[in-house]
C-alpha cells in the first residue's frame, strides 16, 4: 500500500509540475495574467505535497522494514534503532541527493 501511495504521489507531484509549467508560460504569454498565476501557486502546492507526501512513504517503509519495495530490501538489515533507520533515507548511496 505505501508503494501505491508513493506512487501516485510522485505522479502527483509530476503532473502539477507540468501544470505550473503550463500555468507559466501561458499567463507569461497572456501579458501576466492573474488567474494563471494562482494556478501557478496552486500547481506548487500540489508538487509540495506530492513529494513531501513520497518521501514520508519511504520513510515509513524503510522504518516499518517493507520490503517489497527494492530499495528497502536492497539496503536495510532487520536490526537497528528506528532513528537510524530513518536516516538510510538521506545516507552515502541514498535515493534522494
């Protein structure tokens, strides 16, 4: 379940991407057009909560140790302290930057 809600999060956070994009250069086009600069703000709250909501997932399954996601089972042992877990999210090797 964590790997389907993460999923569709970043597929969230994909498509307000491409949304604010559009939002962008269209109210660019239109002489800075109000109503597309709130879709602009709207489209960066959704890729906010899109991403925050992805990697909370991840956080919560590499500290719940579900391993049917590859990453958690690619780089996590059963035995640790759960504030050490956590940080597999940000270490050497992670998947984020």
């Amino acid at each position: 379940m964590m790997a389907i809600l993460g999923f569709l999060s970043l597929i969230l956070a994909l498509g307000c991407a491409a949304g604010g994009l559009v939002a962008l250069l269209a109210g660019r086009r239109l002489r800075h057009d109000p109503a597309r600069a709130a879709w602009g703000r709207v489209a960066a709250a959704g890729l906010f909560a899109g991403v925050t909501l992805a990697v909370v997932m991840m956080e919560a399954a590499l500290i719940g140790f579900d391993f049917s996601i590859r990453y958690v089972a690619a780089t996590r042992n059963s035995n640790g302290v759960a504030r050490w877990r956590a940080r597999f999210c940000y270490g050497h090797g992670s998947w984020l930057p």
